[in-house]
C-alpha cells in the first residue's frame, strides 16, 4: 500500500514539474474603441495578434511588445501587465481562465497630457507552436 502510494505521488510531482514553461496563445480582435467609443468590430480572423509567456525568461510578448512576466500573487486569475514608451504606456489585462484580454494604449504629449485612448478586446485561445525554436 505504501508503494502504491509513493508511485502515486511521484508521478504526480512529475507531471507538475513537466508543465511547459512557455505558453502560447492566438488572440483574436473583436472590438476597437477609441476614446471610450466603440469605432470597430472586427470579423472572425481578421485581425490575430500572438501572445507568448515566458517563465524561463520572466517575459511576456504580445503583439512585438516585451514585457516583464509578474506572477498572479493575488490569486484572481488576472496577469497584469505594462509597456511603457515616451510618448505611449500601454496596460494588459489577461484573464487566464476566460481567454479575455483588455488592451488600452494611451497616446500622450511630451508634458504627458493624454493625446488619444484606444482599447482593444481580444478573445484569446491556448495554441501549440507549429516548430520548435
């Protein structure tokens, strides 16, 4: 019974550590608002943006935007994440359940007054690579 038992749990250990440490995801595009107005719904594919995090690297890439990888600590299932320029921030709201993701991409001047706000809502699904790196 007890060697039942520890085969049990080895193999379940096992599998936890064998867990891939790179997820991917195809994100695709259903609406565009630009200044809290909806401008744009889009039809299905028509606009498919990749989503990759990386725990090895501590990195999240999405839409050829780089971004430090922040574990879910609070424990409500969402990944928040930023990407800051000098004359754009952009802040990401994943819901690893859901698939949904927010993005909001805020224009600014250079005394940082805000120019523009676009919003993106994508739905995103988990997807294997089509090759190995």
């Amino acid at each position: 019974m007890n060697n039942k038992f520890l085969l049990l749990f080895l193999l379940y250990t096992l599998s936890l550590n064998s867990e891939a440490k790179t997820l991917y995801f195809s994100c695709e595009t259903l609406t565009l608002s630009k200044n809290k107005i909806e401008v744009q719904t889009f039809q299905k594919n028509e606009r498919v943006i990749g989503l990759e995090f990386n725990r090895n690297e501590n990195k999240v890439v999405f839409d050829g935007k780089v971004m430090k990888y922040i574990e879910d600590y609070n424990n409500d299932n969402i990944y928040e994440l930023q990407y800051r320029q000098s004359s754009a921030y952009t802040d990401i709201y994943f819901h690893r359940i859901t698939g949904r993701l927010d993005e909001t991409i805020v224009l600014t001047k250079q005394n940082g007054d805000i120019v523009v706000i676009y919003d993106y809502e994508y739905k995103c699904y988990r997807k294997e690579p089509l090759f190995d790196r």
